[in-house]
C-alpha cells in the first residue's frame, strides 16, 4: 500500500515558504507605491514652483517675503524671497539694481525640498 498523502509537516513548511514570498512581494509593493508618490510630489512641487517663480517676478514679494502655506497649496508650502544680490563689475563697483528672488517649495513636513532662484533688474 503506498501513502499518496502530504504530511502536516510538509504542508506546514510550505505555507511558511509561501508566507514569506507573500511578506516580500507585499513589502516591494509598498516601497514601489511610496516611490511612485514621491516622485508625484515631486513634479507636482516643480510645477508650484514654475508657477510661483512666474507670479513673483511681475509680483515680488514687497517686504523681501512672502510665505504661501501648505494646506492651501496642495500640500506644498512655498517660500519666496528677495534680497539684494552683491554682483561686482570687473572694476570692483557693485551693479545696482539687481535682486535674487528665490522660491523655496517644502511638502511633508520637511521631508522634500525644492529651490529655484533667478536674478531680477528692477531699477
């Protein structure tokens, strides 16, 4: 008589193996869905930033700053600023006029960062 049958502990070890494949496919699931809405929030920071960058230099900020919060932003809080920028002719006299406006975009609490920055003639 031949025993044609899986025994506990063969049924047992393969539900282990195939509880741990199921564990890693789960976990690269996940780490694939973090990367994937990282890099949305990353474009979508660039396109806040573009835009902003845009509106502030017909609009500077008047007092140097202008902050524009996250929760009104899609999530993404902007900074910009202007300041004076200290560029020297080649006979040493710094060019009058011309300001560094930076924007600064953050999301998830600091966890991302984006900076863009042009240089402004105003008179």
């Amino acid at each position: 008589m031949t025993n044609r049958a899986f025994t506990l502990f063969e049924v047992l070890i393969a539900l282990g193996v195939f509880a741990i494949a199921v564990t890693g496919l789960a976990i690269a699931l996940q780490s694939a869905v973090d990367a994937s809405l990282m890099a949305r929030q990353r474009a979508l920071s660039r396109v806040v930033i573009e835009s902003r960058l845009a509106t502030a230099m017909s609009d500077p900020p008047v007092d140097g700053r202008r902050e524009i919060e996250g929760r009104t932003n899609n999530g993404i809080h902007v900074l910009e600023t202007l300041e004076q920028a200290e560029i020297q002719t080649t006979n040493g006299t710094l060019l009058p006029g011309m300001w560094t406006l930076k924007v600064t975009a953050d999301w998830k609490g600091g966890a991302g960062k984006e900076t863009a920055e042009v240089l402004l003639y105003r008179p």
